[in-house]
C-alpha cells in the first residue's frame, strides 16, 4: 500500500512524466560542465550576484553567520563578503557538472593538490585515513578531484528526494571507485573500509540538531555531531583536515592536505570535538568568501537561549 504521495513518487518509472523537468535540469548541469572553466566562473559569478538580490532568508542567515564569526569586520566589509560569497556559491553550482563528467586529465589541468605527499605517505602505509573535508564551496569539486587523482573514497550520503536528482549524484560519486555509506546504515561497514585502507571523506560542520554536543564554533557555542574522535579511534585513523578552494578569475580549485592532526583522539569526546571546530575556523579566516554561510549553523540553541536566526516568515494562505 503507498502511504503517501512522496513515497509514491519515489516507486514511479524514472522515465515519468513528472521526472522530465528533474532530467531536464540534470542534463544543463551537464552540458554547462563541458564548458571552459574561465567561462563558468564568470557565468557562475553573476548568476550568484544576482542570487544575492533574490535570495532573501538566505541572505539573511549569511549576514547573521558573519555577524557572530567575524565581529571585528566592519559591516561595509562583511556586506562586500557576503555579496563575493554569493558569486562563489554561484560559481559551485555551474561547476556541479565538472565533476560529474570531467575525465581524470581535465580534472588533472583543472585541480592543484598541494601537499598530497601527507596523504599518500599514510596510504602507502596501509594506514587507516579521515579526510576531514569542512563546508567549503568547492569541496563537491574537490571530492571528484580526490577520488581521480588521490585515491578512490568512501564517504557518507543523505538520499536526495529527486530520485534523478539522486541517482546522478551517485552515479559521479562512483566514476573512480568512490564508495557510499548511507547515514542509517550500519556504520561498522565503513569502520572495516578505513581499516582496508580506503580514506574516509568526512564532512562534520553542520548543526548537529539535539544530538550534538555545544562546543565553541567563533566563540558561540554551536551543536556539533562528535563522531570525528569516535570513527577515529573506532578504525585507529589518522585525521587529515583537507580544504578545497576555488581559484579567482577561473583558474581553477585547490585541494590542500593540512598536517594530521597530533595526539588525536584525545578520548575526551567534547574536547576532540572543540579541537575539529578550531581546525575549521583557522581555515575559514584565511578564505572567508567561501564558506558555506548560508547553513543555518547556529540553528539548535542550548536549552533556554534564544534564537540568533531571525524567524522564518510564514506564507499567506490564499
């Protein structure tokens, strides 16, 4: 019996009507990829710019993240931020299709690594590896880059409710051996992957909900799923925090291999968990404009604080 119009969705042929405008999108996000990098940089540039303008929520959760993490800006500087972080983000969805289809030799011209002598040393050892990748824009692009260049990856993944939508994303994720554990599933597949020697793509800065614990993110206490120290004291890994960085005017991405992390996991599961967040804010005051700001990172509050986000604005009913 379908309990539901959304799960009855899901159960249609992926060649129904209603999937045409999902395989319509799928197919421009392809298309756009083949074109030169320089060239989606600057389509993706304005299209972003011109998000800025019409984006209205999320312009203002973005304003309020740069409030709170960079207080010492002055407010001309954030709002200029704000607006180069806008044509970043429209950067990242042009080039979605780059890594959906970009073969290792374009990804090769198009992707810098630096640093990847840290990494591949572990890998030649046989040695259990997180790839700590935080929110930045550029870090679909990267994940592509990793998987073709570095080493085939095992990550976590959310199933996305377009199911064409859904079944591209995997489809890119598994090009070069990339390897998908869903969030629900057992997670000592993924532990057993790690102690084989495939690196673990972690993506760890987003609101942790009721289940994360408060620790400092730029000075805010700020819900955080403290799993990192858990996965890596579970498979005996080494923690690599890894940032991907668009390029300006077109040039490219950047993947960079930080140095491990030293005397990590502590055992202390909130003090691994405030050391991860610091990871990440050394990085984001380095390459601000790249964030991902528009998450609502502060969303879950400690009990009896009051909301940081302005409230979210209810339709009219007709």
């Amino acid at each position: 019996m379908r309990t539901s119009s959304s799960s009855s969705k899901t159960e249609r042929p992926l060649w129904y009507p209603g999937f045409w405008p999902s395989w319509l999108a799928v197919g421009l996000v392809q298309a756009l990829g083949r074109l030169p990098f320089p060239l989606l940089w600057a389509l993706g540039s304005l299209l972003g710019r011109a998000g800025y303008l019409l984006a209205g929520s999320r312009r203002a959760v973005a304003r309020r993240n740069l409030e709170i993490c960079l207080p010492k800006a002055s407010r001309f500087s954030r709002e200029r931020l704000l607006l180069a972080h806008f044509g970043w983000l429209g950067v990242a969805a042009l080039c979605q299709g780059v890594g959906w289809g970009a073969s290792r030799e374009r990804l090769a011209r198009l992707v810098r690594i630096r640093d990847r002598e840290r990494i591949d040393a572990l890998i030649a050892e046989g040695r259990p590896v997180i790839v700590l990748v935080p929110h930045f824009v550029g870090l679909e692009l990267g994940g592509a880059a990793f998987t073709a260049l570095v080493h085939s990856g095992v990550y976590m993944y959310q199933k996305i409710r377009d199911p064409i939508v859904d079944r591209q994303v995997r489809q890119a994720r598994r090009r070069f051996g990339g390897i998908s554990v869903e969030r629900q599933d057992d997670l000592r597949g993924l532990i057993r992957e790690m102690k084989q020697g495939t690196p673990f793509f972690y993506l760890p800065d987003q609101d942790g909900g009721r289940r994360g614990l408060f620790v400092p993110f730029c000075g805010i206490p700020a819900s955080t799923i403290p799993m990192l120290g858990r996965f890596a004291g579970l498979a005996g890994a080494v923690v690599i925090p890894t940032f991907a960085r668009f390029l300006p005017w077109g040039r490219g991405l950047e993947l960079v291999f930080a140095p491990p992390l030293a005397d990590f996991p502590s055992g202390d599961p909130a003090a691994d968990t405030a050391r991860m967040n610091r990871v990440i804010e050394e990085r984001l005051q380095t390459m601000p404009e790249q964030y991902f700001w528009v998450h609502r990172r502060f969303k879950t509050r400690p009990p009896g604080e009051p909301s940081i986000y302005p409230p979210k604005r209810k339709r009219r009913k007709k």
